[in-house]
C-alpha cells in the first residue's frame, strides 16, 4: 500500500520494486498490468493528497530459498521530504520501504507402508514385519522424527535391524534423516503366540516438518 501525504497529488508513473526473492513463485496480482513479476516494478496510478493505493501478488512459498520479500518505491516525479527513491535495502530506516518475512515451515508428506512376510503363520513361527516410510517432500526430513509400532500381545519382540533406533518397550523407532523423495525401512523379527492380539499397527507420530494430508 502506498499512501501519498502530501502536500500534492502524485501524477500517474512512479514505481515500486518489489522483486519476489527466490523462496517464493508468482502467480498473480491485482494490478491490470502495472505489475510486471519479471522486473518486480509496480507502475503506480495517480494518487491524490491524503489518498493511497494498493496491490496484492499472489504467490505459491517454495521448499528453499530467501523469504525476505522486500518493496520499495524507486522512482517518482515529485520531490519526497524525508525518503529518497530507490537508495535502500528494506530495513525500513525510510518510509517509502518496507519488508516482510514470513515464517515458512518446512513440508514433508510422510507415508508409512507396513508388510509381513508371513500372512498366516502357525503358533511358534518366527515371522518378519517390514515398515517403510517415504518422504514425498518437498522439504528434507530431519532426524528424530518417531514412528511407533507396540507390538500387540499375540507377538513376542526377538530382534530388529534398526540398530538400537527402536525400542521394543515402548515401540518407538526413531528415524534417520530422510531427503526428500527417499525413504527408510526396519525390519522387526517376532515370534507368533498361542494366543492374543494379532493386529499390528504402525503411525507416524512425530515429526519437525509439517505433513500437508496427515
């Protein structure tokens, strides 16, 4: 929004530079043409003593990139007392900028897919469950995100490859880092009961990133 405070009206043709940083996409904006994404350059309307103008852009906030979305007016046909066009940075030390940087959290969508290699074992079988979980992004995912998967009370806990990442006890395993578009599995080895609850279920029950469908 720019506001003129006068002491005159401001003819049609100053510009503001607002050059969308790398962090975000453009989409759209309101202005019938007086924006151009390209070069960041608002062609502003004629605004009179005490009025303003706006624009809104729309944009879609990618998985990398600066955020710091700076805007500034960089050129006008009439004197400002206290501002000169196109001199600064953003940091707002003049009234005709202003920046703005919003908290981005980073996105991972996780998925956890859970198999056995025995669908119907007998009592005293040694049987595999295998948990896969897969980051489809668009962020890295950091270590110490926790899946938990407690053993229901038809299993008996033998071994598990995770290397001490899960914990039988409790039925947490702790995952690894996770790039984006990989995945990570762990095998856990039970023994079949004679008797007991037989369903085994598994969930993603944390993580840092946020998770869009779940």
């Amino acid at each position: 929004e720019v506001s003129n405070d006068g002491p005159n009206d401001l003819p049609a043709g100053a510009t503001v530079t607002d050059q969308l940083p790398t962090g975000y996409t453009y989409v759209s904006d309101n202005g019938s043409g007086a924006y151009v994404s390209g070069t960041g350059v608002w062609t502003l309307p004629a605004i009179a003593n005490g009025a303003s103008t706006s624009l809104e852009i729309t944009v879609t906030v990618d998985a990398s990139g600066d955020y710091e979305n700076v805007a500034e007016v960089t050129s006008s046909a009439n004197n400002d007392p206290d501002s000169t066009p196109n001199n600064d940075d953003g940091d707002q030390s003049e009234d005709d900028e202003d920046s703005n940087t919003p908290t981005v959290t980073p996105t991972s969508d996780l998925s956890l897919a859970k198999s056995v290699n025995n669908s119907t074992p007998n009592v005293g079988d040694t049987i595999i469950f295998t948990l896969e979980v897969s980051n489809d992004g668009p962020n890295d995912l950091p270590a110490g995100a926790t899946v938990t998967d407690q053993l229901p009370t038809g299993y008996t806990y033998v071994s598990d490859n995770g290397s001490g990442a899960y914990v039988s006890g409790t039925g947490v395993w702790t995952l690894p880092a996770i790039a984006n578009g990989a995945s990570t599995s762990l095998e856990i080895t039970v023994t079949v009961d004679a008797s007991g609850d037989y369903e085994n279920v598994a969930e993603v029950t944390s993580s840092a990133n946020n998770d869009p469908d779940s």
